[in-house]
C-alpha cells in the first residue's frame, strides 16, 4: 500500500501502455508468424539451400559428390550459357523501355477524358490477365510464313518471299527475339498501364492548374510536373518489368521449343535452367544458374534504386 | 424389462465386437491394389488403344487396378518425382532419355524380375531393348516401336504425274524436280537430326556405330548425305514445318502443303482424325534408298522406379503389356508397330513394319548426354537454312562439327 503511495500517479498508466503495447506487438508478431515462417522457409531457406546445391554434382536422388564452384566454372565455360545471358539481358533493355513507354502513353490516354475510357482501360489491360501461353501460341499463328503479319505486310505491297527471313519471324534466329519482344511489349503493357494510372490519379490536380496558369504549355506541363510526380510509378515499372523480363522462360519455349532454337536465339537464362534441370539432370548446375540469375537481377535493381534516388522507391 | 433391454444391448455390442474375428460366412470382396501409371499425353487414338490394353488388363488381373496419370510434361514432371522418391509404380521411359535416367540410378532393375518369372526377351528386337540396358542390367521392356517411313499424298503426286514414290535418291531427285516445277513443296521434314539421320544411315555411313561409342558424324559417306539434304533445304525440296506455317511435318502433310513427308506410325491416327481426306490419299514406302536401305526407328518403354512403392504388381503389368496378348491389343488400333517379332502387324502398317525389321534400320544412340548433341545440331542447322543463298557444303560442315563436339565423350 505504501509502495503504491510512494509510487508517480502516472507510473500504473505507464505500465498499462507498455503492456498494451506488449500485448499488441505480440498480437501483431503473432499474425505475421505464420507468413513469416513461410517466407523464411520457402524463400529465404531455398535461396540458401539453392547454393547449398549448387556446390555438388547433384542428381535426380541427390548429392553425388561436393564440386566447390565447378557448376558455376561449368556454366561460364559454356557458349549456350553465355549466348542465354546476352539474350537474356538484351531481350531486358529492348523490352522495359518498350512497355513502360507504352503503359505510360495507354494510362495517359485512359486517363483523360475520352469517351469509353473503362471500355479502353479494360481492353489495354486484358492481354495481361490472358493465359500467357494462349497469347503465345496466336502469336505464333499471327507471325508464321503465312499468317496474318505477313499478309498485312504483303497488301502494303512488300514481297514477304523476298524479305531477309522470307517472312519467318520466329523461325529466323535475327528475328525470333525481337518478336517476342514485341509479343511481350504488348501483353505487359496494361500492367504497366495500371502502375502508371494508379500514380497519376493520386497526382494532386492544383499542381498542374497551377502550372498552367503560370503559362506552362501541355507538353511542359507533361515534362515538368506530371513526369517528376511519376518517379515512384517510374522506379516500380522498370524494377518490376525488369525482373520479370529477366526471367523469360514460357514465350521462349513455346515459340523456340526447349533448345531455343534456331541458333540458340531464344535461349534465356531460365531456358537454360530448365534444360540443365529436366534435360540433362544436372540439379546442381541448374541450381549454380539460379544463382546466377539471382546476382544479376539483385545487382541491377540496386543499381536502378540508385539512379531513381531514395524518394523514388520511398514513394516520396 | 431394464434386463432384457441390457441383454439385448450386451449382444449387440458382442456381436459388433467380434464380428471382425469371426470367419466370414459371405464372400469377402478381393483386396484390389491400385498402381500408377504415367504416361505422356498423346493423341486420343493412343489414349483409346492404352485405355483398351489397360481395361483387358484389368480384367484379367482384376486384383490390380491401374491409375492413369497422363504428364504434360513427363520428363520434368518424372524428374521432380523421382527427387522426391514417390516415382509412379509403373511409367513410360522415351529411349532418348532412359540412358539418363538408368545412369541417374532412379531406374528399378528388371533382371530379377524377369528371371524370377521366365519372362523371355527372345520376341524382342534387340534394338529395341538397347535403350534400356546397361552393364548387363535391363531397366524396361520395349511396348512398342516405331521407324521413319516415306509418306506421301496421291493427290499432290498426281498433278506433277508421279505414279509411284520414289525408291532411290535418285528418283526422289527427279521426282522434287516435277513436283516444284508445280510450285508444290516436294517434301517436309524439319531439320532434325532424329529425322535426317536416316540418309546418313542410308548413304552408307550413320550417326554412330552400333554399339553408340563411336560418332559417325565425321565420315565420308555422312557428309555426302548432309550435303544432298543441305542442297534439299536450299532447292526447296525440302522445307521445313515452321517454313510451311505448321507446328510439325504431319501437320503441313495434313494441309497438303507437301507432296511427301517422313514419319512414323503416329502419323496416321492423328491424319484419320484431323485430315481424313488426305488419310485416305495417303501411300507408304521405306525411305528412298542412297547406298543401301536406311532409316532411324524410335521406341519407348515401361519401367520400375527404384523407389516405386508396388514392384510386384507394376512387374505384372509391364509383363502383360510387353507380353504377346497386351501388345497385340495396345498395337491393334496402329498408333505404333509391335516391338515383338510374335504380334501380328496391325492392318495397314505392313511398310512400318517391313522398314522395322530391315538391317539398316537403326535407333538414334540412346547416349547419356544425348540431348546436347541433338540440340547442337538442330540449332545449327536452323540457323545455316535460314539463309536463302548458303553455301551447302559450308553449311553441312558446320552444322555436322557443331554436333561433334557436343558429343558427349568429347
């Protein structure tokens, strides 16, 4: 009784916060425990488990041996991993400029004030909730010797027998990347369309009336007030397009076939996983690729993160 | 009455109780184990024909039930199986992979098996059955087989007046001639080595020498052979499925995009069903001969995980199906050839099998590794046909080094 009289009138208040506090925190910790776990263990716990692997000749039933880095010596020694890294990263910086572009000028467009604007932003965007390998496979169809590309072509009057690759887009190793590219480009767009649209409709409007009032034209107030505002959209569509493009596996083997032929020009580096894997069975080869893939993705998007500056991916 | 209903009660529970220790008076129903199957999707006559095969099985054996598992992808979806050590009971082995798989150790070896039930391989063609062996050990039996032959379309070779196909190089050359004369595509075959192969073969030299330790790809008589398909490719004799907009050669000889093609007995149920016009203008021949006769056959077979839970009962099943009555019904409806000399040929498969039993019809060498060769070669030869004016014999030779030196043992 005398302790409790000695004590600060607010010390019991404080404690009841504290063990709110408490209380809450474990509430909160105990919700995210489970996701947590499952996160630790499956992504985190795999990654490490991946490089694990990729330092044994690894098989179909397991370990056969510890090799050190002999996977990754394999893997850099082996012209078709080479050529599946350059393709790889030049199918990631032809096709990110290519859909981030067109999302921005689709979000732009759905968000001014056109007539059926919902009817275009769904339109834009179905090609990106459409089965990747039903879209595919109607590219195929569309860009074959005889499909529709080429008959289009041929009523503008070009020769399509007559065109470098007589009209075979994906069966011609100068092409066939490029025309995934644009397969690509255009079912990630609405994607991308919907970041952009996302960002631009959070864009308080007095800033641009007020630029417009200070005498800014529409291609300045563009430039100057709705392109820097766009920064955080900017940074999550060219990390987010990146990353996904550096992991192109399902248009490549549908179009190239598992060899990603012809001459090894749909070869990705998830391609390359995959035959390493389920072709020849080399678990810890195609782990050491994982990890591979893993530098180069984590590297570039440092690097993006540090030419978009901190405000960009804080949302600032 | 409280004691009656305790005495009634007391009985019931007793008879309840004891029920399951007492000899039955009625027939029990016979303890039916299921076993997995997986197989590899197919067209629905193959599904029909399997299904058929399964159904006498069962009806034979009707203590086993079998579970059909058709795998999209059966290579990759058997890989990440047998890592986790729950492989099917029983499961398809394409002879491309099975030295793979057996150097993995994943496969259940048969020898005692078949000891054990005087199961007799002599029906067999020993060609058949290579795929599967290694170092004395077999780990499948052959359920069928199937070797490239000529196909060709009545409708398309009459407009050029051609009345027969050809049987020689030669004629095969003078034939193309007439027929792109016509502006029809004389034949499509893609540039596969699983499908070329067999002029290396037929020109006197080969993709390897019979016991698969020595590549054939650097003689003399394989590079004739590669230069008279290169000048094919670049004559447009031949063209391959993608330049002719199909996904595959049967596909452009179902729409009549080319006069001939060079398949194996899946061709004919997948034209009966998709084409049936140019099924029924559909004549076969053995491949056209250069030095002697020459063609590549394919096989697949049925195998025993080591890890497969049910050995017994999956062993009884690849017995009855590589057995003379399993395979007569699995073959019957003619979506491949028997592997066994003691089955009837189905009824219009006779050149099949005629090209099946021939000498200088060879399997692909069914190495470990063997994929990187075909890819090398594949892409190459992509690449080289690609070019409206390539140099042939240039071409040939890059295409034959690059799927040298992916050989396995350089």
């Amino acid at each position: 009784m005398l302790a409790v009289a000695t004590r600060p009138p607010n010390s019991v208040a404080a404690r009841q916060k504290r063990r709110r506090m408490w209380n809450e925190a474990f509430v909160g910790w105990g919700f995210i425990s489970v996701p947590m776990a499952l996160f630790l263990v499956l992504s985190v716990g795999i990654f490490f488990y991946a490089i694990y692997i990729s330092t044994y000749k690894w098989g179909m039933l397991g370990p056969r041996g510890f090799v050190g880095l002999k996977n990754y010596k394999q893997a850099f020694h082996d012209p078709i991993f080479l050529k599946s890294i350059r393709n790889s990263v030049l199918y990631a910086v032809l096709v990110v400029p290519l859909q981030t572009a067109l999302g921005l000028l689709l979000a732009l467009l759905v968000n001014s004030k056109i007539k059926g604007a919902k009817f275009f932003r769904a339109a834009f965007y179905f090609p990106s909730i459409a089965s990747s390998a039903a879209i595919t496979t109607l590219f195929i169809f569309l860009l074959a010797p005889a499909g529709l590309f080429n008959q289009v072509l041929s009523f503008f009057g070009v020769n399509v027998p007559n065109l470098f690759n007589q009209g075979a887009w994906l069966s011609d190793s100068r092409t066939a990347l490029l025309s995934i590219v644009g397969l690509n480009m255009w079912t990630t767009s609405g994607t991308m369309m919907l970041f952009y649209l996302a960002n631009l409709q959070s864009i308080d409007g007095s800033l641009m009336e007020a630029g417009v009032m200070d005498g800014a034209t529409r291609r300045q107030v563009f430039w100057y007030i709705t392109m820097p505002l766009l920064k955080p959209a900017h940074f999550f569509v060219v990390t987010s397009g990146m990353i996904g493009a550096l992991q192109l596996y399902d248009q490549a083997i549908l179009a190239g076939g598992a060899d990603g032929s012809p001459d090894y020009s749909l070869m990705t580096m998830v391609l390359y996983i995959y035959n390493a894997c389920f072709r020849q069975f080399e678990f810890g080869l195609a782990s050491a690729i994982g990890i591979i893939l893993f530098v180069i993705i984590f590297s570039l998007t440092l690097l993006q993160r540090f030419a978009f500056g901190s405000s960009a991916w804080r949302g600032e | 009455m409280l004691r009656k209903r305790f005495t009634f009660g007391a009985a019931l529970a007793a008879v309840i109780l004891l029920a399951p220790l007492a000899p039955s008076a009625i027939a029990a129903d016979p303890v039916v184990n299921t076993i997995t199957l997986a197989t590899w999707g197919s067209s629905p006559a193959e599904t029909a024909a399997l299904t058929d095969a399964i159904a006498t099985f069962q009806a034979r054996f009707p203590n086993i039930k079998v579970d059909l598992i058709t795998d999209t992808d059966h290579s990759a979806q058997m890989a990440a199986k047998f890592a986790a050590h729950t492989p099917p009971d029983v499961f398809y082995v394409d002879w491309s992979v099975a030295q793979d798989w057996i150097n993995q150790g994943v496969l259940y070896d048969l020898s005692s098996s078949i000891a054990s039930s005087n199961f007799s391989l002599a029906p067999f063609n020993k060609s058949y059955l290579k795929p599967f062996q290694s170092g004395g050990a077999i780990y499948g039996l052959p359920k069928d087989a199937n070797p490239l032959v000529l196909e060709g379309n009545k409708t398309l070779m009459a407009k050029a007046k051609i009345k027969a196909l050809p049987k020689t190089i030669k004629e095969f050359d003078l034939q193309a001639k007439l027929l792109l004369a016509k502006k029809i595509t004389p034949m499509c075959v893609d540039a596969d080595l699983n499908r070329l192969g067999a002029f290396f073969v037929s020109f006197g030299g080969g993709i390897s020498n019979s016991s698969w330790s020595q590549s054939l790809l650097g003689t003399a008589q394989t590079k004739a052979a590669m230069n008279w398909v290169m000048g094919n490719y670049k004559s447009g004799a031949f063209r391959t499925p993608s330049q002719l907009s199909a996904g595959w050669a049967g596909e452009a000889f179902g729409k009549a995009k080319c006069a001939y093609t060079m398949e194996g007995a899946w061709l004919d149920p997948f034209l009966h069903d998709s084409f049936p016009a140019v099924f029924k203008a559909m004549v076969k021949a053995p491949l056209p001969t250069g030095k002697h006769t020459g063609s590549l056959a394919f096989t697949a077979g049925y195998s025993i995980g080591k890890d497969s839970a049910d050995k017994a009962d999956a062993w009884t099943f690849i017995q009855y199906m590589t057995g003379a009555r399993g395979m007569t019904i699995w073959t019957s409806q003619g979506v491949a050839i028997p592997s066994r000399s003691d089955v009837p040929t189905p009824f219009g498969y006779d050149v099949n099998a005629l090209v099946a039993k021939d000498k200088y019809t060879v399997s692909p060498p069914a190495i470990v590794g063997w994929s990187k060769v075909i890819d090398a070669f594949n892409n190459q030869a992509k690449k080289q046909i690609q070019n409206k004016k390539f140099n042939v014999a240039k071409a040939s030779a890059v295409v034959l080094s690059a799927a040298q030196a992916a050989w396995p043992s350089n």
